[in-house]
C-alpha cells in the first residue's frame, strides 16, 4: 500500500474530472473513507493533504475521532444513524450525510448542541434496498424539517446502484441535481442548498459533472 502515490493520484483524477466538467479544482472537496483502516493509517493521510475524514458508523468514527481530534480534520459521519445512538455521536460531527427522515432529525434537533450541517438523502433510484426520501416525500416534508433550527440542511445526498451504467448514472445525478435546485429556489432559511454529495471510487466523475462538492473515496485510497 503506497499512501502518498495512491492519494496523489485520487487528487489529479479529481481535478481532471473537475476540469472536464468546467468547474473550478477547489470545489470538490475528497473525503477519505477510512472505515476499513486503523487510526494510525488513517492519521497518515493528514499530511498528504486529506482534510476531510468520513466513517459509516459510530463506534469507529468516535474511535478515530477522539485519536485525531487535534488535527485540522472536517469530520464526516456517512453511514445511516440509528436514533438511539444521536447523542453518542452528534456533539462531535461536523457534516453529516444520511438523514432520511423527519424522525431522525427531530432527533437530532433535540440533542445536539450545535447546529449541525446535514445532508437529506434521497432515493432517486427508487432502490428498494437504499434509504431515503423519494421526491415527493421530500417536497411534502420541507415544511416540517425547516422548523428544526439546529440543522443546517447544506444540500442532498444520494448513491447511485452499483451495477448503473454511465448513462443511468448522470440520470440520477441529473436529478439529484434539479431538485438541489427547486428546493435552493424556495429561499428558506436553514436550507441553502449549496451542497452535493454525491459519487465514490467508481462514479465521481459523473458525479462531479452534475454538482457534487462532496465525493467519498475509500478503497483506491488504501489498495
């Protein structure tokens, strides 16, 4: 495993996929998945210039949280939250990327002494085995969830199916992206829309093409 040669090269790939899409290189931040990897492993991608870390669940994000806490990290939490264990985690999260419904975040509104950036998911696939709202609940729930005022609502999250072409995959991301915007042109407060994270190792540049500011990069860090 080449640390630094596998981080540079994620780097140059996507500043390549931003330029293709004419989108300025800072606007697409990358963070690192780091959920099968040891603290020390993950530690020693901060000098390479990862600033972003992300874990899918709680016990190893408070794990490599507390170890790493003195770094300049942005703290990602990616994976889907049970209720029961918000106030374990949220005083510590900067962005969190999987909130799929208003019970989650009534939750998170009680517990959490910060305002907290949060992505909403949404289904767009319409997978059965992905969470997240589909458009429609979405659109009927606004209302409700921007009258939790210690969530920031920063933008939408979605994941695309893995065995999606090319062509599936821009469908989605297209979509994804229309409704960041019907949801920005509603002007609400708490809700700026400024934000998209969307793709991984195997469609970030569709993903960059159609908005994403966020994509997660696990594997191709650590092969």
């Amino acid at each position: 495993m080449n640390l630094e040669k596998n981080t540079e090269l994620i780097f140059q790939q996507i500043a390549d996929a931003s330029q293709e899409a004419d989108r300025n290189l800072d606007s697409v931040s990358v963070i690192a998945v780091t959920k099968y990897v040891d603290v020390q492993t993950a530690a020693a991608l901060l000098p390479l210039g990862v600033q972003h870390i992300g874990e899918n669940r709680v016990d190893k994000f408070l794990e490599k949280y507390h170890a790493l806490k003195d770094f300049p990290v942005t703290w990602h939490l990616i994976g889907t939250l049970q209720r029961r264990k918000v106030k374990e985690v949220i005083p510590f999260v900067d962005y969190f990327h999987a909130l799929d419904s208003l019970k989650l975040a009534q939750e998170i509104q009680k517990r959490t002494d910060h305002v907290v950036k949060c992505f909403l998911q949404v289904n767009i696939s319409g997978e059965e085995s992905k969470h997240g709202f589909s458009k429609d609940e979405l659109l009927e729930v606004l209302p409700t969830l921007a009258e939790l005022d210690q969530i920031e609502y920063v933008g939408l999250m979605t994941m695309a199916p893995f065995d999606a072409d090319s062509d599936e995959l821009k469908r989605i991301f297209k979509e994804t992206q229309n409704l960041q915007a019907e949801i920005r042109e509603k002007q609400i407060s708490n809700m700026p829309m400024t934000d998209m994270s969307m793709g991984m190792s195997r469609d970030f540049k569709e993903a960059i093409q159609f908005g994403s500011t966020f994509v997660r990069i696990g594997t191709a860090f650590f092969k």
